[in-house]
C-alpha cells in the first residue's frame, strides 16, 4: 500500500477481540485511517471504543473521525440492544464524532468522492452501513480502488457471521460492487493466533497505554470466552492490505442466498461447475465477479503480526 494511500474503517469493535487487534495493527502499519465506523447492535458503545483506542495511541490517530452507524440489520425496522461485551464504562469518556447513523453513511459517500481510488474500505463486520451507503448512493463506493471486507466462505461453503447478521446488506453489496475483495471465513479461520502471541496480549506490561487498554479488552474477552481459540480474522484483512502477497486471490462469482435453509450462504458459483451443470437454476439471478481468498501463507502472516505485538 502505498504511502499516500487511505482507508476508511467499518467495523463491529466489542464482540470477539480480532476486530480490536485489527485496529492497533492498522496503527502499528502506519495505515492512513481517514476515519472510523462502527456497525452492528450497539454502535454507540462500538464507536467510544473505537475512539479510545485512537486517542490514547495517539501519532495523529487521536484526530481519526469515529462515527457510530447503523446497529439495526437492513429488513428490520428498530432494534434495542444491550451493551457490547468488551465495553468499559471509562469508554463513556471518549465521545464518538456522531451517533447520528445517517452522518456514518454520508462521511463514507464524502470519503468516496473525495478521494477516490486513493481510499480503501475496510469491512470487519456485517455490511449494514456500507448497503445504505449502496441505498443512498450507488456509485459512491464504486468509486474507491476497493472494498476489502472479512466476510463470506467460498471454498467451504456455509453461511459466515458477518454475512449472517444482515444478509438482506451482504446481498446488494454483493449484487451492486464490482471491487470486492474478500477474505473469507474458509480461510480466515486458519489465522489462529500462537502461545506467544496470545501471551503477549494478555500479559502485556509496558507503558503503551492503547496496549493496556487492548489488554483489558483481551482480559475480558478472555474470561467470557475462556475456550475460544484466538483467530485473528480480522488482522488477516489489514495484513493483507500492507502485503497481498499473503493471499491467493481468484476471480470468482458469488451469489448470496437469501431464503430456506442456505439463507447467508455467499456461493461460489464458479466452483465445482455448479453454473454450467444447473444453468436453469441461474438464469435471471443477478451476480458479480469478485476477488476471493483462496489460500493464506500462514506462516508468514504469524510472523507479520509479531512485529506488532511481541
């Protein structure tokens, strides 16, 4: 990526730790973060989150506009939702720049005139936010060089999370981009953080204090969640973004289902010849061609996310 290259950051911080490691490694690669917003239930608490982990790294990333979008899924109409399980009540303090859900859509279509294909979108949760951006402006996120997005599974075929909360989203944004780049759950879920990876997030004992805050996020994700593996799907995406080589990319036509048993399914319908061996069954349904991940260079990539925590 390269130096004057920018990123806008959508995501669902406080629910499973990755999406929190995913931004301090954005920070520790230096990524241009024109700004942030959170998505997903209670995305007011996400963007205090948010903003408290940009303040307290400080370098610049205190200034990061966070803005608190849409936390209730497309084909709903209201939605209450309780706190999300990382939030500390001290993150009271750190005021997002809006939480207006409305103003997190119109930074996104500004960002995507603005700077055009200098911007990267980075999506790390369900796509609520970026299909009313679709609703508001069609061509907005069309403008940007690409949208990367943590999301789907194209080679294992089952319906992935972020897909799942808002499949009505994931549906247009799929049906509408035709620069998705993704990083599915297939392969994401290989990233299994090691020993002394997890080790250093929870035990770190420096003066860094975004790493203390990280670290109490890590504490209590890790109490709730006592036998949950650490995979940094997430990371995967940032990581990716600094170093494409870490994936094998395929052009690939995806279809999202959005009813009966398969509802989140993203299909690969390029695998296996599932187009050509049941072409009725695909007449008239409206699809993209999008870069999917294939495979991941494991190793490496451990080693990449080393360098920002250990």
């Amino acid at each position: 990526m390269s130096e004057n290259h920018k990123v806008l950051m959508d995501m669902d911080i406080g629910d499973d730790i990755d999406d929190a490691i995913a931004l301090y490694s954005a920070m520790q690669q230096g990524f241009d973060i024109i700004g942030i917003t959170t998505v997903f239930q209670n995305t007011a608490q996400r963007a205090k989150m948010a903003k408290k982990m940009t303040t307290l790294y400080g370098h610049g990333y205190e200034n990061t506009p966070v803005y608190a979008g849409f936390g209730v899924p497309l084909a709903e109409d209201a939605g209450e939702y309780d706190r999300v399980p990382h939030f500390t009540p001290d993150a009271e303090n750190y005021l997002p720049d809006s939480t207006n859900p409305d103003d997190a859509v119109d930074f996104i279509i500004k960002s995507c005139h603005t700077y055009g294909q200098e911007l990267t979108i980075i999506a790390i949760g369900p796509f609520t936010n970026l299909a009313r951006v679709i609703e508001k402006d069609p061509e907005a996120l069309k403008l940007c060089e690409k949208v990367c997005i943590m999301g789907g599974a194209f080679y294992k075929q089952y319906a992935d999370w972020n897909i799942m909360c808002d499949v009505e989203a994931a549906d247009l944004m799929f049906r509408t981009l035709d620069n998705l780049e993704c990083l599915g759950a297939d392969v994401t879920h290989l990233c299994v953080g090691d020993d002394i990876l997890y080790d250093a997030l929870l035990n770190y004992t420096g003066d860094n204090p975004a790493r203390r805050y990280l670290q109490e996020m890590c504490t209590i994700w890790q109490i709730d969640r006592p036998n949950v593996k650490l995979v940094l799907h997430d990371p995967l995406v940032v990581h990716y973004l600094a170093n494409p080589a870490l994936c094998s990319m395929q052009q690939v036509t995806v279809a999202v289902l959005s009813e009966g048993f398969a509802r989140g399914m993203s299909l690969n319908v390029d695998a296996y010849g599932k187009m050509r061996m049941n072409q009725d069954a695909y007449k008239g349904f409206p699809m993209k061609k999008c870069r999917v991940a294939k495979t991941v260079k494991l190793q490496e990539f451990l080693q990449q996310i080393h360098t920002d925590f250990v």
